[in-house]
C-alpha cells in the first residue's frame, strides 16, 4: 500500500474530487458580512449579494455563501461598512479675511453598489472623487461665515449644509454621506499664528499689571487708613489738654534731639535761660 | 536503496562521503578512503568516484603544497574547484540524476503488526484533532466571539466559557475583547494647539477610554472602529473646546464639563454611526498654555503673589503705625493723669529731668549777655569739643560766673 498503489487503485476518484474541487472554487463564493457583492456578468451587472438594508439584523442579510457561473460571471465587492473619507488640510478664508486651517472628514456608505460599480469602480476611485468634493463645499460653505462662527455652535448648521451639498453629489456614485465633521480648526502657521500669540501674551501682561496695580493699589489704602486711625488716636489722648501736649511734646523732642540724635552738639546758653535760673541765685 | 536498518540512504551522501578522500579539499589522507565510502551503498551509482576507480579530474585542493602533486605518484594535475563542483553533487536533480532516483514513489511508510498501513489511522487522529481544535472554543471572561458561517453570514455569538460550533472552515470565530475598557491618548507627544471660544490657544492632550458594547455592529458596521473614534474624539472635543473660554480651561473649572460634553457627543455620534462602542469616559489630561506664551501667563500668577505681598507689608505697616500711635496716647494718659493731680511740680519735675539728661552729653558754653557782644571762636569751641569733657568744663563754670 504506496502511494502508486493508491494512485492505481483509485485514479478516477481522485480526479473527480481534484475537479470538483477546482469546481467548487470557482464557482462558490463567500460573500462577509461587511461586503456587498455585485455579480456581472459578461461586462453587465445582473446582482447584487448582501445590499444594504438598514434594519436588516446581522445573520438576515444575505452574505455568505454563492455561487457564480465560472468565466462568464465576475463578482465585484464593495465594502458594505460605513467608510471613512479623508480630507487634505485646507486654508479657508472667513468672511472677515481671517485665515483658519481645516481639517474635516466625512463618512459614507455604499448603497447602491451597481452605481458606485458602473460610475467609480471602486472604493479608492470614489475616495479620489469625493475628496475634492468635500473640500471645496467645506471652503464655500465655511466661507460665508465670520471667523468666530467656524468655532462655535453654528459649526452643527454649517455641517449640515455641507452634509448635504456633499450627499447630493455622492448620490450620483451610489454613495451616502452620513455625516461630515470638522476635526481640526487651527489657525495657519505663520504670522496668523504669530499674531495670536503675541495677542495672548500682552493680554496676559495687561492682566498682571492690573493685579499689580490693585495690589499697589490696596497697600496705599491699608496705609493710609492705618494713619488716619493713628491720628485719630493722637488727637483723642492729646486733645485733652493741648498746652500740656506742647510741654510734653517738646520735652521729648529735646530728648530725641540731643541724647539720641547723631552728631555732638555744643550748647551756647545764656544765663537768662529758664534752666539757669537757679544758677544765678534767686533774684 | 536501503540500509539494513531500514533508512534509505541517500547517495549523495555516500557520494560526499566518498569526497571525504584525496579530493577532499581539506587535504585528509588518501588512506581514510575505504572508511568513507564504508557507509555507502555497495551497488552504488555507477558514476560515483570512490578511490577504486580512476580519479576523475576533481577539483584540486589549494590548501596542498604544489610538491604534493608529484609525491601522490604521478596523478595527473587537477583542474581548480568551480562552482558547480558543488551544485553537481547537491540539490534534488544532481545526484538523483546520477543515482537513478532518491526516495520519491519508492519511499514506504512503516507498517503495523499486522502489516496494515498506519496511514487510515494517522489520517483519522488528524481529523480527529482537527474536529477538536476547531469545534470547542474557550471564551474568556472579558471576550466574546462572533461565529460565522464560512467566515460569511453571522450565526451567532459565544459568550464566556466553553462552546461548541461545527469545525472550521465550517464555522469560524473570532473573539474579541469586549469588556476591557481600551483607551485612545489623543495628543501628547508634541504640541497640539485647539482654539478656544475666545479665540485663545490651548496645548491640549486627553485620553478616550472606551469598550464595545456591541461586537456585530463593532465588527460589520464601521470599516475603522478605532479610526473613528479618534475622529469623532478630536471632532466633539474641538466643539467642546469652543464653547469655552481659555481660562476656564487653563483653570481646570471647566475641565467637567468639557469632558461630560465630549463623551456624550462621542456616543451620539457613535450611536448614529451604530458603531457598537460605549464611551465609558474622557479625561483632558492636559490643558496647558501655549508653551511660547507660558512666561506670559506665569507672570499673572506671579503678580497676584507680587500684590499679595505688597498688601502684606502694607498692613505690617498699617500695625506698626498703630500700635505705636496707641503706645504714645497710653504714655501720655498716664502722664497726663499725674500732672493733673500736681501741674507745677509735675511740670518742672519734668523740665529739669529732660534738661539734665539732655544737658549732660552735650557741651556747654554760657555766655553773659549783659552788654557785653562776646566773641566766640568758633574754632575754639569745635576743639574743645574734641578733647575730653573734663577739661572745658572747668573754665565754662569760671566763664559762667
């Protein structure tokens, strides 16, 4: 028992199965879940296996096995998925000339396969077309718009238009578009940016010289009212007797002057002075 | 072509063991011959060079001394080894074309006891094996898995644990991590600048984190799963971003409800893509200034300290001066108290303390006014004031009388 016995023995099986299976791969196919199928047949497309349906449960759709005639019928897939289609950066100019760098994508989906087969071919061809689609709607639309507005909440409204601008056009291929959204809106390289800067920052230094300021500001007032109470103070203890005050007052500056003040002093007095009265003998 | 112990020999082998002789080129003895051709087949090719037969012109060693060639015993010169010197010898069609054929249709499996093939069995255990492997499928606790027909139509899902299925190419899985929550770090590396509402810029870096939710829709629906998150991400936290202020970003007070907005908007979109992901949160991790105007906004924080300070040596003052102005008053109520109860005593006590204490560290000069202009040279006043007290004072008292 070799394999020339078996070879001998059962070379009409063999064969049928060799050819059955050459058979069957040619003629089976299977068709996944994320792909739609589109039969042609000798140039014309006859079928399609597994179109979109929105509401269809997975398991319902009708991928998965079939068959095709061998050399007359081709089988062309196109992604069943919701796709991805990418844009180049673009500069778009605002209504009031403000340069803003935008970055977008929109997603779509095949729902009309024998279209999308007979208008693009396939997938990349329609990347390609819809591409410069969406970027010129997206400059156009965005356009009308004063530069504020392309940050905020009117983004959902301009989304909206270019959404549709973009599907009536992506119709023609068969396409869908679900939804188109800005990923990135920056302010282009260069002096835009520059001068965005430079605005952030003397912003910021106006705000530190205002908290400077105040601060100076606080500390002149904390002074002051501190010497006003003072006053206040002096005025209600000396007020009592005013000439006492005046007495009191020029004892202690004397004090201040000669014992504590820098600086040696030579006194020069005359005998007639209230201090040297004793001195002279009383009078 | 066997070996008594049922190896088939291959006659390259013997062949290149045959070259283990006088063409060897590593120069062995031409002695060893009859050992090296011991493990050849003894009805071998015809054409194999053993040392029996006249040597063909082999390649000449280059490693023997010219000399040698004559000491051999007038073996004629030898041609230089070539290329296919070694391919001649090797590979499927050299020697097979020589031998008459390796192992190929004559090669036999061995046989059981009973002298029957093994070949149904192996086959069996391997079908066996294969309905095995390919029909019990281990689902950990974290995964699920999809199981399709021909890895076509969707059949159904396996949760946790052991399942069965028809064996593949029938039916085949693929598993999925489904509840692990997976994060996506948006930004980061570089500087990636958002503007904010007030048209301010703002470094920003945050991280997505996300699990499946539903493995069909995240399998069948989206072409990119991860791809669109990222883009759904960048898209919603660029709206977020815009409808606040770049200090309420900076701060951090804003930071809430950025994130809530972002993740809810992320799982709109999702949703209405029927992506099967669940945003399950979203951090900003960094909302930073940009780093070319940092200075600027460091020095913000550095004038509130600045006017904190100024404030604080402010009031430092403000306390002294009160204090001080409080003491004063205090001092001069006490005294004014006891020059209410005596004012003459009181007031002269306090002329000649003050006097005396002023009048003895300083110089003193009387001068009698009466009539007399006198002179004063200053000098002499300003030297007497360098030398020691003592001396003056004695003629000043003189001078006073």
């Amino acid at each position: 028992m070799n394999a020339q016995a078996i070879w001998d023995t059962h070379k009409a099986t063999i064969i049928a199965v060799a050819v059955l299976i050459v058979a069957a791969l040619s003629t089976l196919i299977v068709v996944p879940e994320t792909q739609q199928a589109v039969k042609i047949r000798t140039g014309q497309p006859v079928a399609v296996i597994n179109k979109f349906e929105p509401d269809t449960p997975y398991g319902q759709t009708g991928a998965g096995l079939w068959y095709r005639i061998p050399m007359i019928e081709r089988v062309q897939y196109v992604d069943r998925r919701i796709m991805n289609l990418d844009m180049e950066p673009q500069q778009v100019l605002s209504n009031d000339q403000q340069r803003l760098q935008v970055d977008a994508y929109a997603r779509f989906r095949i729902i009309n396969p024998v279209l999308m087969v007979e208008r693009a071919g396939s997938e990349e061809t329609l990347r390609a077309q819809l591409a410069p689609i969406l970027s010129s709607t997206l400059r156009q639309e965005l356009g009308r718009r004063p530069f504020a507005a392309l940050l905020t909440a009117e983004r959902g409204n301009a989304m909206a238009n270019i959404r549709t601008a973009l599907d009536r056009q992506a119709r023609q291929y068969g396409a869908q578009i679900i939804d188109v959204r800005i990923k990135r809106a920056d302010l282009p390289d260069g002096s835009p940016l520059e001068t965005a800067f430079t605005r952030m920052q003397t912003d910021r230094q106006a705000e530190a010289e205002t908290i400077r300021a105040s601060g100076r500001r606080d500390a002149q007032i904390i002074q002051a009212e501190a010497e006003a109470d003072a006053a206040n103070t002096y005025a209600a203890a000396y007020g009592k007797d005013p000439e006492f005050y005046d007495f009191y007052r020029a004892m202690e500056s004397y004090r201040r002057t000669f014992e504590q003040g820098s600086g040696e002093s030579t006194m020069i007095l005359s005998p007639d002075s209230e201090y040297l009265r004793q001195f002279r003998g009383q009078r | 072509m066997r070996n008594p112990d049922g190896f088939p020999t291959k006659p390259w082998l013997s062949q290149v063991l045959a070259m283990a002789g006088k063409r060897n080129p590593w120069g062995k003895p031409q002695g060893d011959d009859g050992s090296g051709s011991d493990g050849g087949d003894p009805d071998g090719a015809p054409s194999k060079p053993t040392a029996d037969t006249p040597p063909p012109k082999g390649p000449r060693n280059p490693w023997l001394p010219p000399g040698r060639g004559g000491s051999d015993g007038g073996e004629p010169p030898r041609r230089s080894a070539s290329i296919e010197d070694i391919f001649k010898t090797r590979g499927p069609e050299g020697p097979r074309r020589i031998g008459g054929g390796g192992g190929g249709p004559n090669f036999r499996l061995p046989e059981r006891a009973n002298g029957k093939s093994w070949l149904p069995l192996i086959a069996l255990g391997l079908a066996g094996l294969w309905l095995v492997f390919t029909s019990t499928h281990q689902v950990q606790p974290k995964q699920q898995a999809v199981v399709t027909w021909l890895g076509g139509k969707y059949s159904h899902k396996l949760g946790p644990g052991l399942n069965f299925t028809l064996p593949w190419p029938i039916q085949q899985v693929t598993v999925e991590n489904v509840s692990e929550i997976r994060s996506v770090t948006i930004g980061g590396e570089g500087e990636k600048l958002v503007l904010t509402g007030d048209q301010n810029l703002v470094d920003l870096s945050y991280v997505i984190r996300w699990n499946i939710k539903n493995l069909e829709q995240f399998m069948f629906q989206i072409d990119d799963p991860e791809l669109a998150i990222r883009e759904v991400a960048e898209s919603a936290m660029r709206a977020a971003m815009a409808e606040q202020e770049l200090d309420q970003v900076v701060s951090g007070e804003g930071r809430a409800v950025i994130e809530a907005r972002v993740a809810s908007r992320m799982q709109q979109l999702l949703d209405a893509y029927r992506a099967g992901v669940a945003i399950q949160g979203v951090e900003v991790v960094k909302a930073d200034p940009p780093a070319k105007v940092i200075d600027a906004f460091k020095d913000v924080s550095a004038a509130q300290q600045d006017a904190n300070a100024m404030r604080n040596r402010a009031r430092a003052y403000a306390q002294q001066v009160l204090a001080r102005a409080q003491g004063d008053a205090a001092a001069f109520n006490q005294i004014y108290e006891e020059y209410r109860l005596a004012p003459e005593v009181t007031r002269r006590r306090l002329y000649y303390e003050t006097m005396e204490s002023v009048l003895s560290k300083t110089d003193k000069t009387i001068v009698e006014a009466d009539g007399v202009t006198p002179y004063l040279p200053l000098p002499e006043v300003r030297r007497r004031a360098v030398t020691p007290p003592a001396g003056p004072a004695a003629p000043e008292g003189g001078a006073g009388r």
